[in-house]
C-alpha cells in the first residue's frame, strides 16, 4: 500500500516514517528533506560537542541530545546537538519550546541551511542561544549567538588555538582544536 501525502508535517512524519540510523529525514515548509550523514570530522565534532556540552549543562538542570528529532508546529529539525530545559528519556522527538539552545555544524554540503535557514526558523521559534560550529581547512571555530529582539546577535566567537569561554546559558569553555581527534 502506497501513502500519498500532498503536504508533509512533522506529525504525519513521526507517524509514517520508520525510524533510521540512516539519513535525516527533515520537514521544512511541508516538503522532506532527506540528508545523508556528514563527514567524519563532523561527526567527531558533533560527538566531542555533546559530550563536552553534556558535562556542563547537567550540573544546571539542562539536558544535551546529539541528533534528536525537534518539532517546530508543523516542521521536524534534527539539530547537531539540542540543549534542552527537561529530558527526553522515553520520547520519540521534542518541542522547540523545550530548547536552551540548539547547535548547528556547518558542513559544506549545507552551509547555506546551517548558515543561514535554521538560525532564521530557531529565532523564529524564539529559542534562547544558537551555537554554530565551522570548521574550514581542518580548523574549527565557535560562535555563540544569542536571540535580542528576535534575532540571533553573536555574543563570542573563537577559533582553535584560542579560549571559547562562554558564560550563558551555562559555563562551558574549550580550545575548539580540542573538538578534533587529531
């Protein structure tokens, strides 16, 4: 049997779709998305990032997920990392309005929606803090942005070799070279 839907929505792709360790299935603006998994220096980053962001936000009652279905109305995000206000032990996604603030790392293949489309849809969303991690020639570099009068303003940004000590929402510092295995 073939299901035929004119206008995807989150809902209708937590209901219909199997869950995968495969590509990311994504719902923007009614259409799926479907993404295949970035390189392994974001993967290493991403992995590194979660756990680091894990140690620091616990302590102050947040919780850090690596690639975790988020639902914005009608959309599905999966951020490269989600710093949420509660947990989401036994749940098959999270709202948005849970969010502290979510983590995008850029790839080449999606500069333009880890750059530009999703810091717009998270502010819209009015989440707190956006973090984006880029990491041209092997170098990685952090910013923090935080949401005033609806738009993200950065608030810190380092590159590896240097200090990223961010204060907000929770302390957490790094040199982003420690981000990669090598």
């Amino acid at each position: 049997m073939t299901t035929q839907v004119d206008r995807w929505t989150a809902e209708l792709a937590m209901k219909l779709l199997p869950e995968t360790n495969g590509p990311k299935i994504e719902i923007f603006a009614g259409r799926v998305v479907v993404s295949p998994h970035a390189g392994v220096d974001h993967q290493i980053i991403g992995r590194q990032l979660a756990y680091l962001l894990h140690q620091a936000a616990r302590p102050v009652g947040f919780r850090v997920y690596p690639e975790i279905n988020i639902i914005d109305g009608d959309d599905l995000y999966i951020p490269d990392v989600s710093v949420l206000r509660k947990s989401g032990a036994g749940q098959a996604s999270m709202d948005i309005a849970d969010a502290v603030m979510l983590v995008e790392i850029a790839s080449d293949g999606n500069r333009r929606k880890d750059i530009i489309d999703r810091p717009r849809v998270y502010a819209a969303a009015k989440v707190p803090w956006f973090m984006r991690i880029e990491f041209r020639r092997r170098v990685p570099t952090i910013a923090l942005h935080e949401l005033i009068d609806g738009e993200y303003e950065p608030v810190l940004a380092c590159a590896a070799g240097t200090t990223f000590a961010m204060t907000e929402p929770f302390a957490f510092s790094i040199d982003p070279g420690e981000l990669l295995d090598d």
